[in-house]
C-alpha cells in the first residue's frame, strides 16, 4: 500500500480506487433500511422485565475453592502442541513439519532442541519435588 502511494505512476489510480471503494460504502450505508427502527422511548417500553424472585435458578453442586490431585508434568510432556511455540519464535509453520521446512527447518529443530532440554529439567525438578513430598 506505502509503496503504491509514494510511486508517483500508481498513486492515482490507487487513490481513485479508494475513492471508489469509500463511496461505494458511504451509498451502501445511505441505503434503505430492511428493518424499521423504534424511538429510544419505544423501546424503552419494549424492555424485557424479569421477575427473578419467581425464576428457579438450580444451585450448583458446590460452592468455594476445589482442588485436585496434582498431576505429574512427565505425565502431560506428551501432550504438548509445540506448534504455537514456534510461532512466538516467529517461526510459522506446524509442528512437525516445521522441522523439516526449507529456511526454518534447522533454526526450529535447534529451538526446539533448547526447549526441550529446558523441560527436561523442568520435570527433574518436578519429580524431585514429588518425592520429598510423598517421603
């Protein structure tokens, strides 16, 4: 688009085209409405009214904090899409096949490799932890 706008052979076809697509907007806007609208007071006096004090709202099956039995993160390594991993590498493409993509195949498989490694030790310390506590 910046381009098209400092290249003084397209500028002026490009402007005219956006004159066109604008105005074609501000008619398709000016156009005759399919639905009839209401003064603010008639809808006003349209307003849906509940009665809550007559409405049966079911309780839940229980109220405060829950907790679970922790899991163990060796247990959810396997799960892991690593696809938006890449991507805030801004590396684009999906995982697996990122690994073998021309131009980013080598740089994912070395990322990849880091993280992974990282995790390793993620669990280690996870699992140490697990068995202070069981002990």
């Amino acid at each position: 688009m910046v381009s098209r706008l400092t290249n003084p052979e397209l500028r002026g076809a490009f402007t005219d085209e956006i004159r066109r697509d604008q105005e074609g907007a501000r008619a398709s806007h000016r156009g005759p409405r399919t639905q009839k609208l209401i003064s603010l007071e008639e809808a006003r006096k349209r307003k849906p009214v509940s009665d809550w004090k007559t409405v049966d709202i079911p309780k839940p099956s229980f109220t405060g904090v829950r907790t679970w039995d922790p899991v163990a993160l060796e247990d959810i390594v396997p799960y892991i899409d690593w696809t938006p991993f890449f991507h805030v590498w801004e590396l684009k493409g999906t995982y697996p096949r990122i690994l073998e993509a021309p131009g980013v195949g080598d740089k994912a498989r070395e990322l990849l490799d880091d993280a992974q490694g990282l995790l390793k030790q993620i669990v280690a310390i996870d699992r140490a932890v697990r068995q202070v506590v069981v002990e």
